[in-house]
C-alpha cells in the first residue's frame, strides 16, 4: 500500500479510504462458505421484497421499522451496542426527549457502510440526504439511494439538473420528520473524520444537530472502495455475527444563541470533559486538518468564524464517539486516491 501513501494524513498517518482486510482464518472457509450459502438468498429475498413490495404499502412506520429489523437480523446483526451522552445505562427513558433526535432534528451521522442508512432507517425513520463539498444545498434521497451511495464514487458536485434544498426548507416542509445528513459526503473505513461538507449549516439556527456515530465489529463491512458489492455481501453474509456500536452526542445548534449543552455528572464518557476543553480550543484555533483540506470552501463559499465552529463542534464530536481522528482529507482527495486505485486494481 506504500503506492498510496500520499493519501494518508500528513499529521496521523491515517489512511481512511484503504479497505479493512478480512481477519477470518483460511481454515474456517468451509463454514464461512456454508453460512454465505445459507444466508444469501434469504437476505436476497427479503431485501428485494421489501424495496419492490413492502415499502410502498400503507401499513405504518413501525411495522415498516419492523421489516427492516428483519433484513438487518438474516446478517447477524443482533446486538447493538447504544450509549448516549449524559444518559446512564437503563435510564434512557427519562432523558429520552432531549437526548435523542426528534422530529424536526437533524442527524450528522459518520458514513462508512451501506448498513448505517440501514439501522437509522430502522430507529429514526428519517429524510435522507445526500451532501456535496461544494454547495450548503442537499438533494432528498430515499433510503435505498443512500444504501446505494455508500458504494459509490464521490462527487465534488450535484449531478446535473439534480433538485437541492437547504435544511431550514426541508425541515419546514416535513416537521414530523427527522432529517439525516451524511456530512463527510463519501464513505470511510471508519478510522478517521473527513472534512464535513457545509450543508450543515443551512439548517435552522433553532434546530438540534446530533452527530452519530456508528462502528462495526468486524469492521470489515464498510465500504470505502466504491463498487465492492460482492466483498460487502460476502463479508456481511459468511460471518456469523456482527456488532454495531452506536454513539449520540449531544446536541450542536447553528448558531451561538443557542450555546452546546455543557458535560453534566452523568455523562457517558469519560472524555466528554476533554472534549469540553477541546470546543474552547477549536473557538479560537480551528483544527488544522479542516484549514490544510483540499476541500476547502469555494470562493463565494466562504465561512465565517461561528460557522466553522460548528463544523468543528460536530467533527470533533463524530471523532471522539468513533474514537477516530479528524483528518485533512475529504472527498476530492478521495476522487483521486479512486482513480489512483483503478489504475492499480480493477474494482
């Protein structure tokens, strides 16, 4: 991998668009084999069936969480590890309201499978959107065009004639809905935090922004090559079972009225206080990951101080919950590690 060594972070040495290698012993083909085999077509099945069939009958939001719990459980996606920021383990329903996204929230969820669409489909039944480094717009996409996406190449621009809205008209226009921004724009092998693209901040300044992460185990299901269908199926599919953690932050607001909620003694993590510390810092001396990215804003783009804190606030957040760090790449440079990769392989 030494021929790609330019698209590592120059500060952590990070290499977030390689792919995570399989760790399965060649002794245990025969059983992968066998449970690949077993799994397949019913995973097919049901899949198929709920994007041609099911979606489009009138039965209602849970039961159509319900089906995708069951496309999520043929995998072996059974156990979901969940924390939350400021809430204790058992004592989510008292906090409930205020520390999970509600309706007219916005979810700033990490992206680096096509099963993060999946499982935020499954609790949050939310608008998906898909971002761009180049606009603060966001196109409205369906859940299976975000499943799509995480296979993929980057785009630095809307497709032609694409339809874009800010988040304040999308939030407007369904206020019974959460709406769930993706704001790295392209999918990562989780170990590091692209430069986020601006459309966060077309959200209204009253709206809650939660960023989430989600991490995988084993982490190879994610797909940061785009075009890897058939090593995501076989990866998902053969191993027996699979483990999604979950983290919430709390919530970031657009706009300094509306200040950050300050770490409280119940916090879930340890390093909330650190990231305390760390917002303090970011006020005054961005990230140099964000400044030296080749995904800069664009003249006639530009962001003012405020701005940039938010983005700060909601990367540094994704970050810490994926135990990952902020790199200074972003989808342009993923644009040419692609290319680069082609040349190399044939995806």
């Amino acid at each position: 991998m030494e021929k790609f060594s330019q698209f590592r972070d120059r500060g952590s040495g990070i290499a977030p668009f390689l792919p995570v290698p399989r760790q399965s012993s060649s002794a245990y083909l025969p059983v992968l084999v066998f449970i690949f085999v077993l799994r397949c077509p019913i995973f097919i099945a049901v899949t198929v069936g709920y994007f041609l069939v099911l979606q489009w009958l009138p039965v209602g939001s849970l039961a159509r969480k319900a089906l995708l719990w069951m496309i999520l459980g043929v995998p072996g996606i059974w156990w979901v590890d969940l924390r939350i920021d400021g809430v204790k383990r058992g004592s989510l329903a008292k906090h409930h309201a205020l520390r999970l996204p509600q309706p007219s929230d916005i979810i700033a969820s990490s992206f680096t499978s096509p099963i993060d669409a999946l499982y935020l489909a499954a609790i949050f039944d939310p608008i998906f959107t898909a971002s761009y480094p180049s606009t603060r717009q966001v196109r409205r996409i369906t859940l299976l065009g975000a499943i799509l996406r995480a296979f993929r190449s980057p785009r630095a621009h809307p497709p032609p004639g694409a339809k874009l809205v800010d988040l304040r008209t999308l939030i407007e226009a369904h206020p019974d809905r959460v709406v769930a921004v993706f704001p790295e724009t392209t999918t990562t092998n989780g170990q590091g935090i692209l430069t986020l693209s601006p459309s966060l901040l077309s959200a209204p300044p009253n709206a809650k922004i939660f960023p989430i992460n989600l991490r995988y185990t084993p982490a190879d299901i994610t797909t940061p090559l785009p075009g890897t269908y058939f090593t995501f199926l076989w990866n998902l599919l053969s191993e027996p079972t699979h483990c999604i953690q979950v983290r919430i932050a709390e919530c970031v607001y657009h706009s300094s009225r509306h200040p950050t909620p300050l770490t409280g003694p119940g916090k879930s993590f340890a390093s909330n206080l650190l990231e305390t510390l760390q917002t303090d810092e970011l006020a005054t001396s961005s990230s140099t990951d964000t400044l030296t990215s080749t995904d800069e804003p664009r003249a006639g783009h530009e962001q003012s101080a405020e701005e940039r804190k938010v983005l700060d606030r909601v990367s540094e957040a994704l970050a810490r919950l994926g135990r990952a760090k902020r790199v200074a790449l972003g989808p342009r440079d993923k644009i040419v590690f692609v290319e680069s990769w082609k040349r190399r392989h044939r995806i």
